[in-house]
C-alpha cells in the first residue's frame, strides 16, 4: 500500500472536478478522500496499490471535460484518515 496527499490547481472547482476525482478513485480501488481549498485549488489524499494510485495521479492531472488542471503538487506517504471509502469532503 502507499499513500498521497496532493494539491491541484487550475479551472478545479465548480466544474465538477471533485466528483470526477472520486469516481477515479473509486475506479481505481483506492481509499480517501477530496475538498475544495479556499485558495481555489482542490486537496486529495489517497491510499492504495501503488500501480492504481500512480493511475489515479495521471488521471487527476488530465482532469475532466469542464475542468483545466494546470499542475499537480503530489506529497508521498501522508497519513491519510478514511473509513474504507473515497469521501468529498465539504
């Protein structure tokens, strides 16, 4: 297993970008969770098999349809709180 924390930035929020983050996620078998910032850019923490997580990280950074994701900033090994789910989180 192995953990992220990540920060994406750009066009990520009210495109539905959260939504697409967690059915990828979900796609992917992993464990966690998603948020909007205040700063406009949106917060995931994530935790799986290493190959579906670096799966995921790819697809987060290509983003949605409605969504322009201009970079990703991916912290490994964060200490991600999950109940056996991938949440949004308010």
């Amino acid at each position: 297993m192995t953990s992220i924390h990540a920060i994406a930035y750009g066009v990520v929020q009210g495109v539905g970008f959260r939504n697409f983050v967690q059915e990828a996620a979900e796609k992917n078998h992993l464990y966690g969770w998603v948020r909007n910032r205040k700063d406009g850019a949106v917060e995931i923490a994530a935790e799986g098999e290493k190959t579906e997580v670096e799966q995921f990280i790819q697809m987060v950074k290509k983003g949605n349809a409605f969504s322009r994701v201009e970079r990703v900033e991916v912290e490994d090994g964060a200490d991600v709180q999950h109940d056996r789910q991938f949440s949004i989180r308010r």
